[in-house]
C-alpha cells in the first residue's frame, strides 16, 4: 500500500503547536538545550531519507509538539538527561511554580509538597520558559496491586492537603496533571509523545517497565493545563465559587473515573470518591477530612492484593488515548 502525496506533505510540514520551537532551536540550544531533530533547522524527516521505509509514524520525529504548543521535552547537553521546556504565560506562574517546587522546599522541607521543583527560569523577550523533570503521567501505566493504587493516592492527597494548608488552590487535578517520576519504573525512557514507545528513532509499543510496587515512585503535581472536567456543577464565569472545593471535585472525579471505574479491585474507594464529587460543594469534605478518610480506609488492606483492569489492554488505551486528545482541544 501506497501513501498519498497529500498525506506525505502533511507528515513533513510542521505543525502550528511546532512553530514556536522551531524558531528558537538555535536559542534554547545556546542555552544548553537541544529539542528533538524535528524542530532543528533544515530537517529532513527520517522516512525521507535513502535506505528508510518510507513510513512517516514509524520514526519519531513524525512525532509533533503537544497540540497545545506550550510545553516540549528537550536534552539537557551537561548530563544528558531529558527534561521539559514550559512557556509560561505570565510571570506570576513562574513565581507560584518556584514558590512551592523551590522555596518552600528548601524553607519547610516536607513530603506533602508534591510539587514538582523548577530546574532553571529561562527569559526570551517575549516569554519565560521554566524547565522541569521529565515526568510521567500515573494513568499511563496499569496497577497491579492495590498498595501502588494507595501510595499514589496519599500522595495526591497530601499535595492537594499541602496547597490548600497554604490557602492555595490548584484548579486543575486532572490526570494529565498527576505524574510521577517513572525513572526507576521505565528506565529505558519514553518518548513524550508516544508513551507507549522507548524514546528511539524507530517507535514501537514493546514499553518494558518495572512494577510500580518495586520501585515506588514519587507522585508529583504539575501547574494548570486547562479546566479537563466541564460538569463541575458550581463552575462558573459569573457566580462566584469556591475553587478548593472544586480541586476536591476533580480529584475525587479521578478516583471515581480512571481507577474505581476502570478496574477491578478498588471499590473501597468509591464511597470516597462519591463524596469529594458530592454535587452540592458544602456536602464536600476539606483536603484534610478527604486524608483523614482515605488513611481510614486503607488502614486495614493488603497492599500485595492484585488489581485487573475492567477493560481489556488495547481498549483501554484507545480510551486513554481518547481522553488525553480531548483533554488537549477542550479549554
């Protein structure tokens, strides 16, 4: 089978979430950064070139920007570790972002603050950029066994806990904000955009990882991406309404949507997740009750007890698939 000259011309032209880095390879690579060859000046895709096969989604760098354009995975030329680039709209992003990953981390050192560290602020004339760990989304793997579930949660719990005790709110716990440091689980890497794939030039969906249970990674929460949930009953651009209670909403959404409701083996945490999604915002417990409740209801599970999910493997991820492309063009 053939592809057409349309399709092959639109595999090569970049994309409009692209453009922006393109145009400033050269400058992040000054700054000791290298984007992926896709955005570098005068790329010739690998599909293009003599002795490939001629498939475009086979080779990473068919592979384009998020489609929001505002963050991309870049080498760190020092080490060689992958980290991410983030353009910050305003600055006082960048200063929340510092004040709970850096400031108060060295300050009031705390395992509640989930929040994950800025590595380097980078300015332009028209933008900052901070610079992140790569992390990974929690979703993007399956669980195993209940205690990952837990350890993932009380995680969460006690980050959403920690910004709420500093009257702060994060007003976006959705699961494209709930990552993990996957360094230990997937050692080999992946590539950001195609995360079912090791981050080489030839992609493919043979991930190997390490049980999470073997490693225990560490949860981390990330800045605001864009309201994911709509049927948050108290939203709105008019009436006033009380933002923690609608991080609790979200969370408790994630509970009862990605893990009660896709596998088998957690409906201990239904009921919790019933009430942070309580559609009167009173009826909500605080960050501490939602906590106090969860330690509650852990206190006596075997953490060794083994989760299935509900769906089958490739089912699951076209609808993980589905929910992150939504998640991205939804604002």
């Amino acid at each position: 089978m053939s592809l057409s000259p349309e399709y092959l011309t639109l595999a090569r032209t970049l994309h409009p979430g692209d453009l922006w880095w393109a145009e400033h390879y050269t400058f992040l690579l000054s700054r000791g950064y290298q984007l992926r060859k896709r955005f570098k000046p005068g790329w010739v895709p690998s599909w293009e070139l003599p002795g490939n096969a001629p498939w475009p989604s086979a080779y990473e760098d068919f592979q384009p920007a998020p489609a929001r354009g505002n963050v991309l995975d870049a080498v760190r030329i020092a080490d060689g570790v992958k980290v991410v680039l983030k353009i910050v709209r305003t600055r006082n992003e960048a200063d929340l972002t510092i004040y709970f990953g850096n400031t108060l981390r060295e300050s009031e050192p705390s395992a509640a603050n989930r929040a994950v560290p800025v590595l380097e602020v980078i300015s332009t004339p028209y933008e900052t950029l901070i610079v992140l760990p790569f992390l990974r989304e929690f979703l993007r793997l399956p669980f195993v066994r209940i205690g990952e579930v837990t350890e993932a949660l009380r995680q969460f719990l006690q980050g959403m806990q920690y910004l709420h005790s500093h009257n702060v709110a994060h007003r976006d716990l959705g699961p494209g904000n709930l990552m993990m440091d996957a360094s230990r689980v997937v050692p080999k890497g992946w590539h950001m955009c195609a995360a079912d794939s090791h981050d080489l030039p030839i992609l493919s969906t043979k991930l190997k990882s390490n049980p999470r249970y073997s490693v225990a990674p560490d949860a981390r929460s990330v800045g605001r991406f864009g309201q994911y949930w709509r049927d948050i009953p108290e939203l709105s651009d008019i009436i006033p309404y009380n933002p923690f209670k609608v991080d609790i909403f979200m969370l408790g959404n994630v509970i009862k949507t990605f893990l009660v409701e896709e596998y088998h083996g957690l409906d201990v945490f239904r009921g919790l997740g019933e009430r942070m999604t309580a559609t009167n915002p009173d009826e909500r417990p605080s960050a501490s009750e939602c906590l106090d409740m969860f330690e509650r209801l852990v206190s006596g599970i075997n953490h060794k007890c083994p989760v299935i999910a509900r769906d089958s493997g490739s089912e699951r991820k076209r609808k993980f698939r589905f929910r992150s492309l939504l998640k991205q063009f939804v604002s």
